[in-house]
C-alpha cells in the first residue's frame, strides 16, 4: 500500500502540482508572494551578506575542516550510546504505558498461581519418546510442571510422569477408574508445560530456547517441535534481528548505486553514506539514553532499530537528493567550492522546513500510549532534527569544501569543474581572490558541449 501511494504522488508530483502552479502563477504562495530572488553569495566572502544561509555558507568557507571534524566527534561521541541499547525483546505487558488491565491481572495470575498458567508451552513430540521429552521437560527449571493433551479428560489434560523409563499417565479419580490414555494424532503426542515466569517474559523465552537445544541433544534434530505463545515471541524476535542484520546493509548498498547514478561519482555517495550511517548511530544513541536512563523503559522491540533505520535512511537520502543535486548544478557554472556554498544558501530553508514538518509528523505518535510507537517516534523525530540541523547544515558542506572538486571524482567535473573552474585554495574565496580563476575559466558554449 505504501509503494502504491508514493507512486501516485510521484506522478501527481511531477504533473498536477506542475500544472497547478503553472494555472495560479505567483498567486500560488499566497500570502508570502515572492518578489525577489533569495539571498545570493556575493564574489568576495568579506563583504556583508544578507540572510542566515548566506551567513552559514561564509562560515563554512572559513572553518571548513574544523566544523566537518568538530561535528563528525560530536555525532560519534553520541553513537557510543548505541552499547548500551536494550533492543532484545520486552514482555507484552510492557508493550502498553500507563495502566492497564492486562497487565494487572497476569501480576495476579502470577502471585496466586505458576506464572506461566495463562500461555502453557506445547511441545509435539512422537509417542515413543514421550518419556524422553518429558524427562527433558522436568529436569528445566523454568518448568512448574508438566501434562499430556487428552481427549478423555474432562479438563483436556492428564497427567504425566516417568517411571523406570517409561511415560505413566495419572488421572485423578476413584480407584479402579480407567486408566487415561494421551491423545495420539499422526503418532504424535502433544505436551503441554507450564512455565515458571511469566510467559510473555525474556526468562521464558530463554527457557524455551534451552529446552530447544535439550531436545535437539537429547532426542535428535526436529523430532520435538516446540510451540505456544512464549515461542512465537521468541522466533518473531529473533527473526527481527536477523532482518536488521540483513536489511540494513542492502538499504545501504541500493541507496549508494541510486547516489552514484544521480551525481556521476564515487566518492560524493559514499561520503554521503558515512554521514547518514552516522547520524542514524547518534540518534539511536541519544535514544537509547533517554530510554533507559530518562524514561526508565524495560527494553525495546527488535524491530525497532530497523524501523528507525528505514525511516532516518529514507529521509537522510531525500535531504542529501535535494542538497548534492542542487551543489552539482551550481558547480557545473560556479565550481566546486563556490557551488557547494550556493547549493547550501539555495536548499537550506527547504531541507530545514521539510525537517521541521516530519519531527512534528512523526512526534506526534508518541502521544499514545504503546512503547513500540513511542520509541519509534523519539528515534526518528530526534534523527531528523540532527540530520536537518548538523548533518546537512554543517558536516555534508563543510566537508565537500574540505576537499573540494575531489568528490566528483571519477566524473568528467572532477577534471573540468566547472565554468568558472573552482578555488583549490579555499582562503583565497574567502578574501575574495576570484579574478583569476574567472578569467581562465571555460566559456558557457563549451559548458554545453561537455
């Protein structure tokens, strides 16, 4: 559903909004009508210039290399927090903020009476070996106890045991009552354990995954099949964990060829990589502070630092689109450096207006009152701001100045760049050395033949 609906608004994007803007003409942005161009950069960077991102790319221009480094150790020192994240798992009843009922009455349930009554684990395993399972199943401490899934029960239950190696059924009962007998189906018996904890907790879930690896030892590879509540979290979160694993680098790798194919460069996208790496890592820091230190959460989903990857990456992508995109072509008539300068001035209130437009979208989740949304809302609400903020304002600029027409390489801008040709020497933009490099600079006809 969601990639159907980014494709019709791509297309209404690219036709409808076009038309419409076309039909209304500057009455379209009403009642902020523009009447002059934005603020422009003027030749020589000492002279006064007008608007904050005219004053932020001069800044840039003079402290390059200490804002990229400055910013990239603050964004680092953050992600250090990323250690101390508790991204396993956390009990259903943890899921809900605030009061609930649920969770009362499985506190309870688990002061009366086994923790584990409510979500029984079940385990299928073949009717020669049910002494064997069983045998598995008391010697676990997280089991209270144990039974066998009967149709001749009145519960559905009777009881079983081990007794000189065999599988013994009990039933309460007067004496002389029938002996019970285990529902058999496909020559398979189905167990049913109760757990110690609570069946929604992590201690359950390590109980069942222990009591997997027992009756792989013990019985062989796949001949007890072990199912219930407690194991479907336990696979959901480890199959959450096996995707961050695997989607993350494949988001990495397929939003590097879209960057490469888009600015005709190598060395451009994989710089722009490392930031949105980076700032993804600050943010999940920074989260995972405010989480468990702040907020006192027990935990989060699996899934949630892939969620927030999706979203910080997507967005991150978008940004740097609308900044490097914008660079290039000033590039092309400025140069390099100059371009990137013009390119921050240009796109700046965009990128921050577009930022400032999802923090608000995505912290409004975090108003109700479930952990998985509220986590998610901090993480990429937070992230976009960084991204917006440091990371697209501060570092990508001051760090493709740094190193100037480099960044395209291998493309044909990296030899030529530019009309104008670019300033290798980042001071002498900034004191208004400009003459010479203009007046070596190719002409716009053969801008076009390139």
């Amino acid at each position: 559903i969601a990639s159907i609906g980014i494709v019709f608004a791509m297309l209404s994007a690219l036709t409808f909004l076009p038309a419409l803007l076309a039909l209304f003409g500057k009455a379209a942005f009403w009642p902020f009508i523009p009447k002059k161009p934005l603020a422009d950069l003027p030749e020589d960077l000492t002279q006064p210039v007008r608007g904050f991102w005219a004053r932020l790319a001069r800044f840039v221009a003079r402290h390059a290399r200490a804002t990229w480094i400055i910013s990239t150790l603050v964004l680092l020192v953050a992600s250090v927090g990323v250690l101390q994240l508790k991204a396993d798992g956390v009990p259903s009843s943890d899921l809900v903020l605030g009061a609930s009922e649920a969770r009362d009455g499985q506190d309870a349930l688990a002061e009366h009476f086994p923790a584990g009554s409510g979500s029984p684990m079940y385990v299928i395993v073949p009717e020669d070996r049910v002494a064997d399972a069983v045998t598995v199943l008391t010697d676990a401490d997280g089991i209270d106890s144990v039974a066998a899934a009967s149709a001749d029960a009145a519960a559905g239950q009777i009881g079983v045991e081990v007794q000189d190696g065999e599988a013994v059924y009990t039933l309460a009962g007067p004496p002389g009552a029938e002996t019970p007998t285990p529902t058999v189906s496909g020559g398979d018996v189905m167990l049913v354990a109760t757990l110690a904890d609570e069946a929604d907790s992590l201690e359950a879930e390590d109980t069942v995954r222990e009591l997997r690896e027992a009756f792989t030892s013990e019985l062989g590879d796949g001949v007890a099949l072990v199912g219930g509540a407690t194991a479907v979290d336990l696979d959901t979160n480890d199959t959450s964990i096996r995707d961050r694993t695997l989607i993350i680098p494949v988001i990495l790798v397929v939003v590097l060829l879209i960057l490469m194919l888009l600015l005709r460069s190598i060395l451009a996208p994989v710089l722009l990589i490392l930031s949105v790496i980076v700032s993804f890592g600050a943010a999940l820091g920074v989260s995972a502070f405010v989480f468990n230190d702040l907020l006192g959460f027990p935990g989060a989903d699996p899934a949630v630092p892939l969620y927030g990857f999706v979203f910080l990456v997507a967005l991150g992508v978008d940004y740097n689109i609308f900044l490097m995109s914008r660079v290039r072509e000033e590039s092309l008539v400025h140069g390099t450096r100059r371009g990137i300068l013009r390119g921050l001035v240009a796109t700046g209130g965009v990128i921050t207006s577009a930022g400032l437009v999802l923090a608000a979208t995505f912290a409004a989740l975090g108003v109700i009152p479930i952990l998985f949304l509220a986590q998610i809302a901090f993480i990429v609400a937070f992230g976009v701001l960084l991204d917006t903020f440091v990371v697209r304002s501060l570092l990508v600029p001051a760090l493709t100045y740094d190193i100037g027409p480099a960044i395209w390489w291998p493309s044909k801008l990296w030899r030529t760049d530019g009309r104008r040709g670019d300033l290798h020497n980042s001071s002498e933009e900034v004191t208004g050395g400009t003459a010479e490099a203009a007046s070596s600079a190719p002409t716009r006809r053969s801008l076009r033949r390139r």
